[in-house]
C-alpha cells in the first residue's frame, strides 16, 4: 500500500509539473488576463480535496477542505475527513471516525509557494474481538474476557508545511496543489472498559496507551477558487 501510495504521488507530481510548465504561456484574451492580475490580490474563497487520503496506510478517509485568504500574502482555513476504513489494527473489524486540521497560511511572493503552521486532532474508533482485561487497577487486569468492544485513539499534534501548486486552468482557478512538512503528535489510546494488550504482529507498539511520535505529512490536494471578491 505504501509503495503504490509513493508512485501514485510521483505520477501526480509529474502531472503538476507539467501543467505548471503549460500555466506559463501567454494567457490568451484580456478577460483572462485582466483576471489572473486581480485574481493575485483579491480575497478568496477556496475549496479543496485530499487524493491521498483515500489511499492512506492507516486510516482510510475522505478529506475535504476549504481556505479563506483574507489577504495578499495570508489565509485561513481547515480540512475535514471521514475515516471510513483502516489498517492501523489488523484485526479491526470496523473502524469510524474523524481528522480536524485547521491552519493558517503565509504566501511569501503572494502566489503559488506557501508556508503553513497547521493543528491536527484525531479521533478513531476500532471494533475488534479478542481477550479484554477486566476489573483493572493500576494498569493490571483482574482477569480477561473474549468480547466484542471499542479500541479508542485520539491523537493530538501541529505540522509545519512547506508546498507549492500548479495552475490546471488558464484563469488559475483550478489547481492542484501538493505538499511536504514536519510535525509531531501525542497519541492516547485506550478502551472505555477494560485494557487491551495485543502482543501478536509487527507493530505491538501501536497499542501502548500513551505515546509521542514524529510525522512527515505529504499530500496532494486539488484546489479551486469557489468566490473571488
């Protein structure tokens, strides 16, 4: 999944490049030109969609986005998904939940680069069927029972993003738009009733019930200016 992910990046990438290379020539008309001057420091409204988040490793989801550059060089928005589907715990049986990501977002030339101090919180819900521990006191079970219960995880954490966008339209409306950054989040996982301590796989470590981690988010995005104003 992640080998398919990373090609299918590169290819978006190549994609971006060569549109961007097309968005270069001559704009053709005055009406398009007379736009894509205006269109440089006007107040936006934008909405924008993941691909990558369909394809995501752990947490499979729908995300959706929208921007408000309120002015020349700065914007602020958020992103929301919908987690449908995941891998994290190979032996979820469903999985539900939801990604928030507010930002804020510097232009530094006022138009395709950017820099972006983003917030991420996570909630997801895994169902699974396996031995729980019950009765726990000071971190120690009682004893287990086989039942069908909740695996929780809420994550918090802040990104620093760095990206650029190719225009895909001559009025540079529609763009898509891709990214690379750094950031760190603090997990706590957890089951509303018991403990759950899966020994068995490659990654035991995702279910200790507290833990700090480093992330290199990156993405693709497709972003058009629903309102200029």
């Amino acid at each position: 999944m992640r080998i398919r992910n990373f090609f299918l990046f590169l290819l978006l990438i190549s994609a971006c490049m060569r549109a961007n290379s097309q968005s270069r020539k001559p704009a053709k008309g005055r009406i398009v030109s007379r736009y894509v001057q205006e269109a440089d420091t006007a107040k936006k409204v934008t909405v924008r969609f993941n691909f990558l988040g369909v394809g995501d490793p752990y947490d499979e989801n729908a995300s959706f986005g929208g921007e408000y550059r309120f002015a020349p060089q700065w914007s602020a928005g958020s992103d929301a998904a919908y987690i449908f589907s995941s891998k994290y715990i190979s032996n979820a049986e469903k999985t539900s939940g939801f990604i928030l990501r507010p930002f804020v977002r510097y232009y530094p030339n006022k138009r395709k680069g950017f820099l972006e101090v983003q917030l991420h919180y996570k909630y997801a819900s895994y169902q699974i069927t396996d031995w729980l521990g019950k009765d726990v006191n000071t971190g120690q079970a009682a004893y287990e029972e086989y039942t069908t219960f909740q695996f929780r995880k809420k994550a918090w954490g802040v990104h620093l993003i760095g990206g650029s966008s190719a225009n895909l339209t001559e009025n540079k409306r529609l763009r898509m738009e891709f990214y690379i950054g750094l950031g760190v989040r603090y997990k706590k996982q957890y089951v509303p009733d018991g403990i759950y301590l899966h020994q068995n796989g490659t990654f035991v470590e995702l279910y200790n019930p507290h833990y700090n981690t480093v992330v290199l988010p990156i993405g693709v995005r497709l972003v058009y200016d629903l309102k200029t104003f």
